[in-house]
C-alpha cells in the first residue's frame, strides 16, 4: 500500500471504535434531542438535556472501548466532562446559528447533523489528550 494511502487508512481505522462508541451515545442524544424539541423544549434547552445525557455514557463507553486510560479515573472523568462541556457549547452555538439560516429552516436532523460532524473532530482530539495525554 502506498505511504499516502497508509497514513489515510490508518487516519481512519484509529477513529473507527471513537465512531463506533460515539455512535451510541450519538443515538443517545438525537432520540431525546428530538423528543425534547418536539414535545417539551426549545431547541437550545433540548440541546443541552441531550447531550449532557449522552456525554456520562460516552466517558465509560470511550474508557473501556477507545483509550487508554494513562491517569487517574477522577482526573480522567473531570478533563473529559471540561471537554464535553466545550462540545456541549460548541453543540449548541450551531444549533441555534443554524436555526437563523434561511435554507435550513426547522430541518432539526440535519442542523443537529452538522453540529454532530463538527463537534465529532473536536470530541475526539480533545478526548485522545484527556486520556492518553497526545
């Protein structure tokens, strides 16, 4: 296999079980997310039960799945809750940006689409220094 085309594959095949793990959590937080904005919520207050929800399952599933753990679990458990505090809030800044963009109008999936790509990368890197420290 070509270098290029290596270093590509192994981009990808590092961040498959994070996906996989995020996935769940990501299920997580669209059937509340949706739920909420449907029947209870605003947008923004939906946002921030569902993805605080998905965050707790997301550390235990990245903790036994993902990383390895190269802290303490408290430490680990506190740098990740800061990391998913700057998703949460990242989360929620595209949500409600996108709720002014005239194309997409009230399409809940795919705003909380883009703001799940988005804040997939930064989860991911921010997560990989909370517990291996790279």
């Amino acid at each position: 296999m070509k270098p290029e085309v290596r270093k590509v594959w192994d981009f990808g095949w590092e961040k498959l079980p994070f996906a996989l793990t995020g996935l769940v959590a990501t299920g997580i937080n669209y059937g509340l997310y949706l739920l909420l904005v449907d029947r209870y919520l605003p947008p923004v207050p939906a946002t921030l039960i569902a993805y605080s929800s998905s965050v707790v399952l997301n550390f235990f599933l990245q903790r036994y799945f993902v990383f390895e753990l190269r802290r303490s679990l408290r430490s680990a458990f506190a740098l990740s809750m800061l990391v998913s505090l700057g998703g949460l809030l990242l989360d929620a800044a595209i949500v409600f940006g996108l709720h002014y963009f005239p194309l997409l109008g009230d399409r809940e999936w795919l705003i909380k689409g883009v703001a799940t790509g988005v804040v997939f990368f930064y989860n991911y890197y921010g997560k990989r220094r909370v517990f291996e420290g790279r």
